[in-house]
C-alpha cells in the first residue's frame, strides 16, 4: 500500500509544533508495518537540508494563477528518517528559512499543494491514499475530485487529519484564480462564511477525516472556531484516533539527550541524577518538588494562567515547591514570567525560547509537569512525560483527558482539573506537593506511568484499517 503524507511540519526537518513530531513518527511506524509510507514536505532551508543529500527526482513548471513557476521534487537519498522523504521546492517562493509567517504564505501552501499533484499525474504515480495534515494540505481532497487537470487521480482516497480545528487557513475568494481548471459548479464546496476555507473544504472533500484523540472529535462540534455545526454534519466521516510517540527518540533508557539514562527499574536514581543536573542548571534546590511547563505560551495553551497561579502557589506553599518554566511565545506572558524570576529567584526559573535537549532534560529531571490547556487536541507532551516518570499536572480536555487518569481513581497516575483557571490550578499543584511528601506512593505511581503504552504501533495499526476500508469503498 503507497501512502503520501502531505504537511507543513516533518521533525526533525522542521518544527514548530506537535504536527511535526506525529508526522516525523507515524509514517515510520507504517514502514515497519509493511507500508509504502512517504512524506512530501515543502522546502527549508533549514539545517537539516543543509546536511543531508538530495536527488531531483523531478522538475516541471506549473501555474499559479497568471504566474509560472518552475518546481523541482527533491528525495532524500538515504531514507534516514526511515522512510521516504520528498521536498517541493520552488525558488523564490518555497525555499525559505521558517515555516510559517510570510505574507505570502497562502501563496505558498496553495502553490505547494498544486505542485505536489502535478508531479503524481505528470510521473504516472496512483498511490493507494493520499493523507493530508492540516489546512495547509486541505484542499487536495476538492482538486483531486474537482478538477479537470487530474482527472486521472479522481478515485484517490483521501485522509484528512485535523490536528488542530481552530486553524483553517481561510483566504479571499481571490485565490480561486490560483486553482488549476475547477468545475465551477462545485465551488461552494471551498466555502465557509463567505470565505474560500480549505479546511471546511478537506472534512467537505476528504474519504474520511481523523482527529489526534477520541474527545477531541466530539469537542469539533462544540469548539472550532466556527466549524462546529460542520463538524456536526460531517460526523459519520470521523474517526479519533489517539496519537502515539516516537518510543525511540523519547526512551529514558537510551536518551543521549539527559544526563543519566535510567528505566522502570532504576527509576529513583536516574530522575534524582537528572533533577539534580536540571536544578544545578537553574539555581534551584533538588529537595523541593519541581514543577514544570514545556510548551508555547500560548491562550490554547493557557499559558497566561501560569504567572497568577505560579505566584499564588509560591505564596500559599513558600519554601515547598520549585517552578520551571521552558517556552516562548506571547510576549506579555513571556514578560509576566520573566518578572517572576527577579521575585522568586530561590524557587522558580524560566527559559524562554524552545531547546530540544533542555525538553529532553526537563521531562527527565522534574516531578511534575503542568498542562492547563485550553484546547489540547491531542497532546504529546503529558505522554513523553508518562514516559520519563514525570506526573502530568492537565486540564481535563481533548487528548489530555484520553491518556491522563487522575491518581485518586482507581489505576490511576496523574492529576486531572476540570476548568482553566487559577483556583484549579493551584488547588492541583497543592495535591502534588501533598502527593510529594508521600514518596513511597509517587515512586509506584512512576512505575505505573513508565508501564504504559504510548507507542505509534496501536495507531499505526487503527489507520491502517481505516486506510483498508476506504480503499474498498471507493
């Protein structure tokens, strides 16, 4: 089975957020089950081009509405991230540095989309599916059945995973010039509030559409940025299917990433030797339980709860608890956060910006990690902690609430609030600290975490039978 996975993110080519880290690990764990998984990415120039060895496999000129443009597809020669990797590069429009955040980024996703059929109808290629991620790839499902210039490709099951609902790439009605020979007839199918949407258009379009986690399927219908009543009518399309991670980039046992490698076996050990490195590091007292945040700050991340709560904790608990804060992102919280520091500086420390090896270190070396979001679709974080031993302070939302059991239910490990706000947030970390004096039930707690299983293997079989089942319908 030929599978193309179409994003904006690809970890470790580019990365900006959790889309990268699935689409970095899912195809893998397809290859591994036997599947022709490939991912096709837009060009960076970013470090990992840079060091990596790329053929052309293919070059061609495509329009853009009046504009012509040469493309060229790119294919990484080793297959090292363990399975196929193809970048769309287009000089002056798709070979820049960030991902994100160019004037004429609808530009871009749209010309990268366009680029990416024309060279699968021009090369003759018929994959079995095509799996988009995102908006930046949505509207591939309305080309592929729409227009006249792949009509060869009409029949291609589509996947659409939606990993995050409150971003639809909506653009002016202006950019339908850019499309490539629609039936115009269709065209209300691009359309969501008077805008050409092409996330409305990929779950209108698509075979079937996933979300990143169980609950976040049925929260589309309440929260979506406008979507919901889609979301609502195109139900019987969806599927949650929960996320899984990389079991070999985030094992405690082999990291190279920490500073002392441990397992389910030496669990005390390994976490003291790297809360001691990571407290060292901060200027903070290993003896104290140690809070922390890993993330963008963020209002879906409710970021901009961390300041009150942390100070009001501080003050309820002074002299108990530690903070540790690793994030960046909207400058009025980076700001509050900072201020902190100059406040508290014997009991809580921030890094802003994002250091993958310093996420590494915090996932190993702290004892609790804090994740009052407001929208969590999925969530990976709470999980690479579960695998460090690390207990997860969340929000009960999305995929937070599907892999987070609060440890006062029955078999449970970690601690669930209900509502992002500064009360449930300090009345959690004031369970954890309680939860801390009790070393003999943390320590079993960790065990328990350590024991379960988030790999991409169970997911990876989900979507290959719903791969199989829409392969036969169509």
């Amino acid at each position: 089975m030929r599978i193309y996975h179409l994003s904006a993110e690809c970890f470790p080519v580019a990365k900006v957020g959790g889309l990268a880290d699935v689409v970095g690990a899912l195809p893998k764990y397809q290859v591994a089950a036997g599947l022709q998984a490939a991912v096709v990415l837009p060009y960076y120039d970013r470090k990992f081009t840079r060091e990596h060895e790329f053929e052309t496999v293919f070059q061609g000129l495509t329009l853009l509405g009046t504009r012509r443009l040469y493309f060229e597809i790119l294919k990484e020669k080793t297959n090292a991230l363990g399975f196929e990797l193809f970048l769309v590069k287009i000089p002056g429009l798709i070979d820049r540095q960030e991902v994100y955040c160019y004037p004429d980024e609808t530009d871009q996703f749209i010309a990268y989309q366009i680029a990416f059929l024309d060279w699968i109808n021009w090369s003759g290629q018929t994959p079995d599916i095509i799996h988009c991620h995102d908006h930046h790839s949505g509207l591939v499902p309305f080309l592929l059945k729409f227009s006249n210039a792949y009509k060869r490709l009409a029949n291609i099951p589509t996947v659409f995973t939606i990993h995050n609902g409150q971003y639809h790439g909506a653009t002016g009605w202006e950019k339908l010039s850019y499309l490539p020979d629609v039936d115009l007839t269709k065209t209300g199918l691009l359309d969501w509030a008077g805008a050409l949407n092409p996330l409305a258009t990929a779950v209108k379009c698509c075979s079937a559409y996933t979300t990143v986690s169980p609950s976040y399927l049925n929260e589309l219908t309440i929260n979506s940025n406008g979507l919901e009543y889609l979301f609502y009518v195109e139900g019987y399309k969806g599927q949650g299917i929960l996320n899984g991670i990389d079991t070999d980039v985030w094992n405690p046992a082999t990291d190279k990433l920490i500073a002392s490698k441990y397992s389910a076996t030496r669990i005390t050990q390994g976490k003291n030797k790297n809360k001691a490195a990571l407290c060292q590091r901060f200027g903070l007292s290993t003896e104290l339980p140690l809070v922390v945040f890993i993330g963008r700050l963020v209002g879906e991340k409710g970021a901009d709860l961390l300041a009150p709560a942390i100070e009001r904790s501080l003050q309820e608990h002074y002299g108990r608890v530690n903070f540790l804060m690793l994030g960046a992102g909207d400058k009025n919280t980076e700001a509050q956060l900072l201020a902190l520091k100059e406040k508290y500086p014997e009991h809580y420390n921030v890094f802003i910006g994002y250091d993958e090896a310093l996420a590494h270190l915090f996932y190993a070396g702290a004892d609790f990690l804090l994740m009052p979001s407001r929208v969590e679709p999925c969530g990976l974080n709470q999980m690479y902690s579960l695998r460090y031993g690390t207990l997860p302070i969340v929000r009960s939302t999305g995929g937070l609430k599907d892999t987070v059991k609060d440890f006062g239910d029955k078999g449970g490990y970690g601690i669930r609030f209900n509502q992002a706000n500064v009360d449930d947030i300090c009345y959690s970390i004031s369970r954890a600290i309680v939860l801390y004096d009790d070393m003999p039930r943390l320590q079993k707690l960790r065990k328990t975490m350590m024991a379960l299983d988030h790999s991409w293997d169970r997911s990876a079989a989900e979507y290959v039978t719903l791969y199989n089942r829409i392969i036969t319908a169509s």
